[in-house]
C-alpha cells in the first residue's frame, strides 16, 4: 500500500480518490476550503440552497459509469428528473422558445421556425450522436500524451467525421439559417468557452447530448453528486483534510516529496494535484519543476469568467422554467467582448437557473431560488460599483421580458466574481471554466496530465485533458489517477 495525496476536492479530486484508494493504496485529498465539491460548492441562507457552480445535468451515462466503477448507481444517491422542456430562450420582445426534451415535439418547434428544418435537426443530431460516442466514449478518455494514441485507423477517421477542422458557427449554419435555430445550437459552447467560430464543430456532441439524451436535474441539488461521489470516496477508504490549503510541494532529484501545508508537512509515494494547473505550477513548485513558463500560461486562451448573483425571491415568477437563456442582445458583440476585446459586456446575454421550479426544497414555500450568471472575459477588474451595475442591468431585463416584478421582491443577494475565483479556487485570471477547448488547446496540445520533471507527480481537472465541464472532470482524476498507478506499479 501506497500513499496517494490529492490536492482538491472538487470532481476531478474526488474522482481520483477513489479510483487510487480502490487500488488499494492510501489515499488523503488536502482541501482549502471548509466544504468539498470546488466550483459545485452550495451554501444555505434564510431557508434557501444555492448550488454555487454547474446546474446544467448532462451526460448522465459518464455519471452512471463513475458509479458503477464502484458497484454503485447514481439512483442510490440521488433522484434525476428530466427537465421537459430542457431549456427556454428569451430573443426579446416578449418572444421565449421552450425547447421540448421529446423528438418529435422538438422537431415540429424547429419546422416551425424554418420550414425544412425538422429533417435537418435529424441529420445533425444523428451526426452529433457519432461525434458523442468518438468524442465522450474514446478521445475523452485518453492521457493525451502522445498523438501515436490517436493513430489507430478508426479514431482518424472518426475524428475526421467529427469534424475536427471545421468551426462549430460553419457547420451550424450549414443545416439552420434562422438566428434564432443557431443560437440554440451554439449556446452550449457557453461551457467550452470559446466563440463558436473557433471551437471545433466535433462539439456539436453537446447538442446531443442536450437535445436528445435530455437535460438532468438531481433533486435536492447539483451538491447530491458531489455527497454521493464523497460517500463512495470514504467506503474506499479516502481521508479528507479540509480547511488545509497547500502552500508548497518539495522535490528531490525527480519525484516529489512533501506537502507544505497550513496544517503541517506530509510525505506522499505519488501526487495528483486537481487544482488550477497555473497554481499549482506557478505557485507551489519550484521554477525548475515546472512543465510551462508564465510565457506559456499567458498565450492560452481561457474559457470566460462569470458574474453570478444567487438570490431569493419572495414569490413566484410565472415566466420562467427551470433553465432560462437570455439571448435578446447580440452574441456576436458579447462574445467579442469576452475574447477579442476584453472588456466588461455593453449588453450582455445572461443565463437563469431557478431551481426552485423542480426543487420544492431549494426554497421556501411560494418562493425562487435564482441563479444569474453573465459569462465575462477572464482577468477584468472586478468591483462591488461593477457588479452593482450588472445587477441592474440584469434585472431591468428579467423584469421586462418575464413581465414581472422582481428587485422588490429580493429577500436575499449574494454576488460571485472574478475575485471569489481567485480567493475560493485560486483560478488562473479567475476563470470559471478553465481553459477554452480550441483546437489549438485539444488533446496533446493541453496541459499535460504528467509532470515532465517529476516522475510521480500528476494532474487533474479543467485545465487539462479532456476539458471543462462535470463529466470531463470526473474523466480528468479516472485518468490521472490511471497515470499514478501505473507509476507505482512500475
Ligand atoms: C459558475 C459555473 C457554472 C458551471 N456550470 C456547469 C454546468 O452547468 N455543467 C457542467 O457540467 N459544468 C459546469 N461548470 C464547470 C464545472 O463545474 C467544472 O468544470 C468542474 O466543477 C471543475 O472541477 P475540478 O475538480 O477540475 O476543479 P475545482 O472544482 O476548481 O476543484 C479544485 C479544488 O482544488 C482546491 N484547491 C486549489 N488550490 C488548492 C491548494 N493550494 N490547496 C488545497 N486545495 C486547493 C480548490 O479549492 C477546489 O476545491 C460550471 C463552472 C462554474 C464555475
């Protein structure tokens, strides 16, 4: 038995755990924070839960695959519900598109915006159901460390299908003319966190997975998986160390040694460092241990930071539905102004969760939960005047568009920045969702899952393979902590 330490509890974390203590050996994650789950913290206040983070259910075979590794189902910790309709958009002018989690009736709303375009969504959805299974089911799942993994003959060629070359706003158009269409297909690249026109049109397996395996939600909250992956974590036998931020990690000739922490020192056989990969490198090893220079870190391309306001609502807002986007402002401009021009948004598109909707123990009775995020470029200065202002803006717009009124009836308010990822996760420019899945950043070309200096040094999370999201973290500490046994069985 040998002794594994992580640093982070958030999914990737927590999913490394408890693939190293299934081995056998002996596993500690060290956490900052006072609670595990990272960026799917919650917090409570006057009767209402906030999950802090992701609200968007996806993909609900990566989280059943998880838990069977471990002889378990994700219904034993939690119940999922489809949300029918998955979503809802807000163009402006009173105009809202509920987007139906059945075939059929997701059809007959798209032929009725474009005449044509019913038989389109097939093919689309049909090719997104084989870029899902190349995408999440094969490239996802490996180290990325050399290319020679990629050279198996049906993986080129299943690459090349997927369109790995050509821009996810190209191939859209290809099939939808109408904005309004586009702009259900491109949102959730939102999470990839690049503009469509430089994300690989291989991700229009997020369309798939959206629109045809359905949007999830775990009653009780997006938290549940992180107390159910925490349960599985300690039947394997996982220790957790929360409150304990890691200060430092030393090295002698080529492995690591030791944890500086705020608790003390402690000695490790392998490590898997799940949090900001810019942090832990540029931070907590000496310059000499480090994969990549500040050079390097400062060419990437990160995926958006976020504005999020949690409040709670002292009545019921007919308008809305569990998922709200609000695209009644121009995408263009506001994607412009995350990544070619960064700049606090002139007119932002926001997004509204609220929970409340599906979840009667989210908030008390005749009550909403809300959730508002507003995606912003990574690294903008950040104050309360700013974030002051975007509540306004946002409000007058919800309040218009839903045709309601709401700032008066607010009984809580709690805003989340920039500066709360630096503080909370100790993000690289305060991203909320990592690095940007540009082609230029896939695969091999992301952050390397291995130290190059230190034989028994690993990374997990985000910022490296396969990527930002819930179920790609939880891919992330499978394959690191794939990578740290395999050194320890040497
Ligand atoms: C606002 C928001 C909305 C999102 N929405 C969705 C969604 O709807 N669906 C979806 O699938 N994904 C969503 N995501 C993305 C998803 O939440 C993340 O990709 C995922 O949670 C990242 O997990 P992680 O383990 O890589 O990182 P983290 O969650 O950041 O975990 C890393 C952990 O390491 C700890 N840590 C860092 N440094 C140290 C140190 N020195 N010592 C000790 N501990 C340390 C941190 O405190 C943290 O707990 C969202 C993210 C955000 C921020």
């Amino acid at each position: 038995m040998k002794k594994v330490s992580i640093i982070g509890g958030g999914f990737a974390g927590l999913s490394a755990a408890c693939y190293a203590a299934k081995a056998g050996h002996e596993v500690t994650v060290f956490e900052q924070n006072e609670t595990l789950g990272g960026r799917a913290r919650y917090f409570t206040e006057s009767g209402f839960t906030f999950d802090m983070g992701p609200s968007w259910y996806w993909m609900p075979d990566a989280f059943e695959r998880f838990f069977n590794d471990f002889g378990k189902k994700a219904s034993d910790f939690y119940e999922l519900k489809l949300l029918d309709p998955g979503f809802q958009m807000f163009f402006g002018e009173g105009e809202i598109i509920p987007v139906p989690a059945n075939r059929d009736a997701l059809r007959e709303m798209f032929e009725g915006i474009e005449k044509g375009s019913a038989s389109k969504l097939d093919s689309f959805l049909a090719e997104g159901a084989f870029k899902y299974s190349i995408g999440m089911q094969n490239l996802a799942h490996k180290p990325a460390l050399s290319w020679l993994e990629f050279a198996r003959l049906d993986v080129i060629s299943g690459a090349l299908r997927s369109n790995v070359f050509s821009s996810m706003k190209t191939y859209v158009r290809r099939f939808f003319k109408d904005p309004r269409l586009a702009a259900i297909m491109e949102f959730p690249v939102l999470f990839l966190g690049a503009k469509p026109s430089n994300i690989p049109a291989l991700y229009s397996l997020m369309n798939y997975a959206a629109l045809e395996l359905g949007t999830f939600y775990p009653m009780g909250g997006m938290y549940k998986i992180v107390d159910g992956m925490t349960s599985v974590a300690r039947s394997q036998g996982v220790s957790f160390v929360n409150n304990c931020r890691v200060e430092k990690i030393t090295a002698g000739a080529h492995t690591a040694t030791n944890l500086k922490t705020n608790r003390g020192s402690y000695a490790f056989d392998a490590l898997i460092a799940s949090g900001d990969y810019h942090h832990i490198e540029q931070q907590l090893l000496d310059d000499k241990y480090r994969n990549y220079s500040n050079g390097y870190w400062d060419k990437r391309v990160m995926a958006p930071s976020s504005l999020i306001f949690y409040m709670g609502v002292s009545k019921k807002i007919k308008k809305l539905i569990h998922h709200n986007l609000f695209f009644d402002r121009d995408f263009d401009t506001h994607a412009a102004e995350i990544y070619d021009h960064p700049q606090w948004p002139k007119s932002p598109l926001f997004y509204v969760c609220c929970p409340s909707k599906t979840d009667p123990s989210v908030a008390p009775e005749g009550m909403e939960n809300l959730f508002v995020l507003i995606p912003i470029a990574p690294g903008l200065e950040d104050t309360p005047e700013m974030r002051d202002r975007y509540y306004r803006i946002v409000m007058m717009r919800m309040e218009k568009e839903c045709g309601d009124t709401i700032h008066e009836h607010v009984v809580f308010k709690r805003s989340y920045c920039v500066n709360d990822f630096l503080n909370d996760y100790n993000a690289f420019k305060g991203n909320a969702y990592g690095l940007a899945n540009t082609l230029s950043q896939t695969a091999v070309l992301k952050p390397s899952v291995r130290n190059k200096k230190l034989r028994n040094l690993f990374y997990a999370g985000q910022l490296t393979v396969p990527g930002p999201g819930v179920p790609p973290a939880l891919i992330s500490g499978k394959i690191a902590a794939q990578q740290a046994l395999n050194f320890l069985n040497l």
